[in-house]
C-alpha cells in the first residue's frame, strides 16, 4: 500500500493534477517528514491549493485519473461510501485482496502551502525515476487540525502523529506552537460555525461546537478512550497507550497559555464571528484577508 501510493502521487504529479492540490494529513506527514520512523496512514487527504480552487471538481478529476489506472503491479479504482470517496487499490502481489483508503478534497489552507521533498527510503531507487517536490499543508496547520479533532475525539492516530512531531520538530524552532494554538482554537470554530469567503469559496461547518478546555484537553486519556482497532494500525510493536497519553499532555501543555482573543474564540460561540475574521486576516502569508472573508 505504501509503495501503490507513492507511485500514484508521482503519476498525479505527472499529470499535472497535483499542481491544483496540496497534501496533507497523517501520509502526507510519514512521506514528508517521518519516513520509516512514523506510522503508516492509509488515507489521502488534500486541500485545494488556491483560494479559488473548487474542492468538488478537482476530486471529480481525481477520481476520472484513478479509476481503472494501472501502474506497474497496482491497479487502482474508487468506490463511494457513506457519501464519502474510497480509493480502492488491489494487486497481485499478496494475497490480501482489495484495499480502501479515505480520498478527500477540502477548502484550501489558510496558511500559503510550502513545497516539500519525500524522506528518502531504500524502496525508492526501485521507483525507475525520481519523486517529485509535492506542494504540503503547513506543518503549524496540519498540526491544529489534529488538536481540533481530539477537541472531539480521541484518536490514537492524531495523538499518536502529535507526540511524533513533538519529539522531533520541538527544537529549533521546528515548530511555531504560538501559530499552531491560535490555528487550532481558529480552527475548532469554524468548524462548528463555517466560514465563507468571495466567489463560492466556503469551509462548511461539520461538527458539533464543543468549546475548548485546556485542562480538559491535557488530562491523561485513559486506555478506554482510546479505539482498540485504531491503536493496532499505529505501528509494530503498537505504542504504550499510557505512555503516549503522557507525551502527549507533556508536548502540548502549550494550548494551555491561551492569549486574551484566543480565550475568547475557544468559547467558541458563534457571536464571537467578527473576531475570528480579523483573527484569520493577520495570520502569517495573508491568505484571507478583511472583507473576503465572513
């Protein structure tokens, strides 16, 4: 499944369908910053790179270029579910029949995209040509969307990428912590609220407002909350789930130092929309600025 993935984003790269695209998500981080050393995702998950990129046309395209593609041993095919894109990949290599993964299109960033080479693996001399630079969510947002979605949830992939990033991008200023907080009380609210800009350009809200507590969020999780099938998907040997509980509290004691504006949006009440607009509009790079956003 790894080696099936590379060979198609480098067919995508190919076609030109990845310039419209900016990776992100838990693969876009074993392929671009973990290597061997992270987990592995099966999802592939991207944001539209521009801010006038359309989410629900470049997926149809995605899915024109996968279905019934054939790359060396890989054919590859999608399939919906549940309202929701699979990409299905099946060779004959194993035995293990036909596997599917998440294939989702969202909004573009808030943040500009950077560009990014792949962590080089053995594997990859086997590829008969180089990988390409891909077009990546930044590292700050892609973290605060995760911390967003352990706002709801306890997922032991997330918490799993968190500690790993810790560990490895807290030095050196390796990682903006001020930057990911504010992203991620931003983040948590748009979420429940939505936010659209000009043209039809819309991030949608989709789940259940659920304001953000520090000391809730940097409890020690207990075992239970953790899903057992999502755990066992983490790595071989899977983790010490009380250990990774505790890097996780200890990584991210950060989200506790809320500023002033960042106390007031993690109520996360919907009355508080004119703040999170001048909020979004001096985020690094200017994506959106005052008055195309509302």
């Amino acid at each position: 499944m790894d080696v099936a993935q590379d060979l198609l984003l480098r067919h995508l790269h190919e076609i030109g369908l990845l310039d419209e695209l900016a990776f992100k998500g838990g693969t876009s981080l074993r392929k671009l910053y973990a290597g061997a050393q992270g987990r592995f995702s099966l999802d592939l998950d991207f944001s539209v790179r521009d801010l006038d990129g359309d989410a629900p046309v470049i997926l149809a395209l995605l899915v024109e270029a996968v279905d019934d593609l054939q790359l060396g041993p890989f054919r590859f095919g999608t399939l919906e579910r549940r309202g929701k894109t699979h990409l299905t990949i099946s060779t004959d290599l194993t035995s293990t029949g036909t596997l599917s993964s998440k294939l989702d299109v969202n909004p573009p960033p808030w943040l500009e995209p950077i560009r990014r080479g792949w962590v080089p693996l053995d594997i990859h001399a086997r590829y008969g040509g180089p990988l390409p630079l891909l077009t990546v969510v930044r590292l700050e947002e892609n973290v605060a969307e995760k911390i967003a979605r352990l706002n709801r949830t306890t997922t032991a992939r997330d918490a799993y990428d968190l500690v790993w990033l810790w560990k490895h991008y807290r030095d050196d200023g390796g990682l903006d912590t001020e930057l990911v907080r504010r992203l991620a009380v931003l983040k948590m609210w748009v979420d429940a609220y939505g936010l659209s800009a000009v043209g039809s350009l819309a991030w949608k809200p989709g789940h259940e407002a659920f304001a953000f507590n520090p000391g809730s969020w940097l409890r020690t999780r207990s075992t239970q909350e953790f899903d057992s099938e999502d755990i066992g998907q983490l790595s071989v040997p899977a983790p010490d789930i009380d250990e990774l509980a505790a890097d996780l509290v200890a990584g991210y004691s950060f989200l506790g130092d809320l500023s002033p504006d960042e106390s007031t949006v993690a109520r996360l009440d919907a009355g508080d929309r004119a703040l999170v607009l001048r909020m979004l509009a001096a985020l690094p790079t200017c994506r959106l600025t005052a008055g195309t956003i509302w």
